[in-house]
C-alpha cells in the first residue's frame, strides 16, 4: 500500500525523492520539539496558539518522517502531501491520530485564511496531546533507523 502511495504521488508531482542526513531529520525533530515546549508554556492561555503550535510541530515532524524514506514534498500542497505520508507511513495503527492530523490541518487552513473560526480549549489540549504520540513515534522510526541518533522528547 504504501510503495503504491508513493509511486502515485511521485506521478502527481507531489512528492519526490530526497537524500537526507540525520543532521536534517534530527533538525526537524527539534524544532518540533520546540514547539511544544511552547505550547506547553501557552496551553493554560491560549487555546489557538496551542493548537496551531501543536499542528506545527506535527507538520515537522511529519517531513521528518518523509525523509527518513527519502522524500520531501513538491507540489503546492505540501502540509496535505506530509499528512498523506505520514498516515500512510504509520499504517493503521496510528488511524485515529492521523485522522486527527488531517482534520488540524484543515482546522489550521480556517483559522488562517478565514475570519471566525472557533476553537475550544479540548480541542487545543486533545491536539498537544495527539501531537505527542504522532512525534514519539516517529522518533522511535527515526531511532530505528539510527540507533545512534541522541534525541530525547520529553512531554
């Protein structure tokens, strides 16, 4: 399923291959990092901000994930490039989350480009904690990959 995934968004331009060191992919994981840390600081604040920074650091990670297999995305579409891949990378066992990740990106997309959008608190907190699992295991992908690699994440 996935090698079909990737040969189709290969052909629609999505995405492409990628060579990638683990100095990128660790870059990424940390800045995802980061922002959680930030969202943790905000969530008794603010519920947007909480949210868009969990969706951030989840996007982060996802191109992490991507070029641990060697693409990035290519297209205009690339935060819906990066949660196809993702879901698709973690398979079904990960659905619920990824289903989330779907509907935070296009939650994002309202309360970016359209005035009104509503968030409530649950909605902010079940997103930092959805990005928390998302980023736990695609660090424990990346460790896979690298068992060298040092990166701890700690929420």
């Amino acid at each position: 399923m996935l090698d079909k995934m990737i040969s189709r968004l290969q052909k629609e331009g999505r995405i492409r291959k990628q060579k990638a060191g683990i100095v990128q992919i660790e870059a990424l994981l940390k800045e995802a990092a980061l922002d959680m840390k930030e969202a943790k600081k905000v969530s008794h604040l603010a519920e947007r901000a909480t949210y868009l920074l969990a969706y951030m650091a989840m996007l982060k990670a996802g191109r992490a994930l991507l070029l641990l297999k060697g693409y990035v995305p290519d297209d205009g579409a690339q935060h819906k490039t990066v949660v196809d891949m993702t879901s698709a990378i973690l398979g079904h066992k990960y659905k619920t989350i990824s289903n989330h990740f779907e509907m935070m990106r296009r939650k994002r997309n309202e309360m970016t480009y359209e005035a009104g959008a509503l968030l409530t608190r649950s909605e902010a907190l079940k997103a930092f904690d959805d990005a928390v699992i998302l980023i736990q295991k695609i660090l424990e992908e990346a460790k896979l990959q690298n068992p060298q690699m040092e990166f701890k994440f700690d929420f």
